[in-house]
C-alpha cells in the first residue's frame, strides 16, 4: 500500500485528485489531503507518505518552500508539483528539491494518471532496490567475520599475495594506511588453569567478543582468536606521531586489561608492536608485539616494543657492550622473532594434524567441513583454506580420498557385499559411491572388486 498526499489550497482540486486516485487505484493507496503548506509539513511528518501532489501556490508556506521542509526529512519521497505558471519560473528551485514530475493545470485525467503510474512505479524500483540493498548488508555483515578471519590469518601467515586484500579491507570499510598490532594473553591463573580445554574456548571467545565491542567505540580494528593461541587485534590507526601512537595504545591496553579483570576475574598480559603503513608491513608490528609479550618485565603486563628496545638498548650500554640500536633490534631481537612467531604455526599445525587424525578414524561418519571446523574452534572458510595449504587437497577431496582407500581395502577381502561397503564408508547411497568411486579408480567398484579374484 502507498501513501499520497494532495496538497492544495482549493478543496475542488482535492476532491477532484482524490477520486481520481481513488478510481484507479482502490485499496492499493491511502490518500491524505492538506490546504495549505503547513498542513503538509505537519501530515508530512506524521503520517511519512511516500508519493507527494503539491500545488505551487498556496497561502503561507507555498508548494516549494513546504517541499524544502518535507525533504529534510523524507529524503526519498517522491513530488509531483502542480501549477498554473510557466514551470520555467521556478525550475531551478524544484530541480534543487528533487522534484520529479510536474502537471501545468488545467491537466486531463490520462496525463494525470500517466504522471502518477511514472510514480508508483518509481517507488515500487526504489522499495525493491531497498530491499536488495538490506539483503546485501546483511550478507555482508554475516559475511564480515570470515572476511575479517581471513584477513588478519593472511596477515599473521604473511600471505597477503594469496588473497584479494584490497576487496577484504573495502568490505571491512579499512585502508591500514597507518595501524598496529597488539596481541593480548589470558593468563594462566589458577582458574583459568583448572578449566578444561572447552571452558577456555569459551572464555577466550567471551573475551574476544568484550574487547571488540569496547574497541568499536573508538578504533577501527580485526580481531581474532580462531587459529592462534592469543587474542590478535590488528589496529587502523590515523595518528601520525609515533610517540602519541605509543601512549595511547598503551593506555587503552591498561584500560583493557582493568575492565577484562572487572567482568570476567582474568588477568592479560599485552604485547604492541611499533606502527607501520600499509597492510603488508603489519606482520612485521605482530612479529614486534609477539616479542613485547614474551618479554619479561617484573610487574609490567602492558608492554609495546618501543620500550622493550630501549631496555634491551640500556641493559648493553651498562654492560659496555659496543652495540649500537639498529644491530639490537636486527639482530638480537630478530633472532628470537622466529623462535616465538613459530608458536602460532605450531598451533595451526598441531590443529591440522588432529583434524587428519580425525577425520581417519571416522571416515565412516557425517564429518561435514563446517562439524569439523567448528570442532577446533575455527570458520568453515579459514579451516578449510589452512586444510589445502597443509594437504595440498581440499577437505572434499581429502575425505573422498580416505573413504575411497577403506573402500578399496574392503573390497580386497571379498566378505562385504558393495552396498555394505558404501555404509561402512561413510556414504549412503550405493549408486553415489559407484560414481565416485569410479571418478577417482576409473573403473567401478564391481570391476574392482572383480579384477582380484
């Protein structure tokens, strides 16, 4: 149903439009009358119609003056103007209210009509492209945390080239001309220790979600916990001086760690790495923030590499080490990045490995990509991705492969009949496991099976 607002000074005119209206159109609109420009702003507002017929001259507030009102708030109402004067003289002022259509009276019903299906049709384009509009942001958002997982992984594995970053960082709404990497651990207090390993899944991803939302109020940033043994955030940054950078990101990371502490009784520790521009130096601010963290300062649990250098800088001085910063921080501090940077590969590997394991011992079972991932913690998209990279197959193709080589040694004993086989190995429909059977071997399981007797 449409909404209509007639708006002129003559009631004749009204009454007229609105049975015309009414005529044509019957229940599929609601029609609402004003005489003069006040009554229009007033039912304007009130009732939000969505299509206007307004008369130029009126007492008061005139037609053009009404719209500008009108349009402050119904930006995308649509206006037809009606008028006894020559259009021309106030053409500029109409194109400037995005007034669509207007009608020289005295007008005849066809072209009145004509006008007004233009109308209709113009608004039902509008809803349906609204509408379009909505599902795609919805599939966006619900699209986003797999963006975003994806994203900070290629980050972390340094694999930018392997992905399509600039498309990942404009459905994010980010550029990382400047940004930061901070990487955040839940501490192993007597609680959190005593916890098992499916209560800590949940406390980490509860205290993921908690530093998102306070980190939405004033940063834009990734955030993940799925593959790595920490909390990574990878901070956008607009602030060019180094030093405030280094003093903020610290002060939020102790206002972090109060408020965790506050809501959830958990001690973190923080390391934040120098920033950098673009996205492809962030690895190196993690790899930066990785050292902070491992970095021992008695009673410091918020500790950015900056400090951890001019530390590390002071402890040779003293010890009258001829080393000056830049052989430090190649050097000395490089050394250890790859030693603790090994951590996360290690975890993604150790998950890899048990997902391999898993799925052999139950190749004969509904092992979906989406069970399995959520299994260890991680989005069907980023399993699925790490998967290929370590196999070199994709999860599919690996289960297929599995199933088939139980198949075939099934097969080889000549105690189970095909059809047995096919339920035993995970498929439920014999004429299905032919087909890939014979898509893999080349030939189908019966010439198989026959081929060794």
């Amino acid at each position: 149903m449409w909404k209509l607002l007639i708006a002129d000074d003559e009631a004749l005119e009204r009454k007229v439009i609105k049975s015309t209206l009414i005529k044509k159109y019957g229940d599929k609109i609601t029609v609402f009358e004003g005489k003069n420009g006040r009554e229009a702003i007033e039912i304007a507002d009130k009732e939000k119609p969505d299509i206007f017929i307004m008369d130029i001259k009126m007492p008061g507030i005139n037609g053009i003056e009404s719209i500008k009102e009108i349009r402050k708030i119904h930006k995308d109402a649509y206006f037809i103007i009606l008028t006894a004067y020559d259009y021309f003289n106030f053409a500029k002022e109409a194109i400037e209210c995005n007034v669509k259509e207007y009608l020289l009276k005295p007008f005849n019903r066809e072209t009145f009509l004509e006008k007004m299906d233009k109308a209709i049709q113009y608004m039902k384009e509008r809803k349906s492209k609204k509408k379009k509009e909505l599902i795609l942001k919805e599939q966006i958002y619900n699209v986003k945390p797999m963006i975003e997982n994806e994203l900070s992984y290629s980050i972390i594995s340094n694999s930018l080239n392997l992905i399509d970053y600039h498309m990942c960082m404009e459905c994010l709404d980010m550029n990382f001309k400047l940004g930061y990497a901070m990487i955040i651990k839940i501490n192993k207090k007597y609680s959190y220790r005593s916890m098992n390993d499916n209560e800590k899944k949940i406390i980490k991803s509860n205290i993921s979600e908690f530093i998102r939302e306070l980190m939405n109020r004033y940063y834009k940033f990734l955030v993940n916990s799925s593959f790595t043994k920490n909390i990574v955030v990878f901070v956008q940054n607009d602030i060019k001086n180094d030093y405030s950078v280094r003093i903020d990101s610290i002060n939020f990371g102790r206002r972090l760690r109060k408020e965790v502490k506050e809501k959830f009784a958990m001690s973190l520790s923080i390391g934040i790495g120098k920033q950098y521009s673009g996205i492809d130096n962030l690895i190196q601010s993690y790899k930066e923030a990785y050292i902070s963290l491992n970095h021992n300062i008695p009673d410091v649990n918020v500790k950015h590499f900056q400090d951890i250098i001019t530390i590390i800088s002071q402890n040779h001085i003293k010890n009258n080490e001829d080393k000056n910063y830049k052989y430090i921080e190649e050097s000395n501090i490089e050394n250890n990045i790859s030693d603790l940077y090994k951590n996360d590969e290690n975890n993604s590997k150790c998950i890899l490995l048990k997902s391999i394991e898993y799925i052999k011992n139950n190749y004969n079972k509904d092992i979906t990509l989406d069970k399995l991932a959520n299994k260890f913690n991680l989005s069907p998209y980023y399993f699925s991705r790490i998967f290929k990279e370590f196999t070199g197959l994709n999860y599919s193709e690996y289960v297929t492969d599995i199933r088939i080589e139980k198949a075939k040694e099934m097969l080889k004993q000549q105690q189970l009949s095909i059809k047995e086989i096919c339920f035993k190995v995970g498929y439920n429909d014999p004429n299905y496991f032919s087909r890939v059977f014979k898509k893999v071997e080349k030939i189908s399981p019966k010439e198989y099976k026959d081929n060794i007797k």
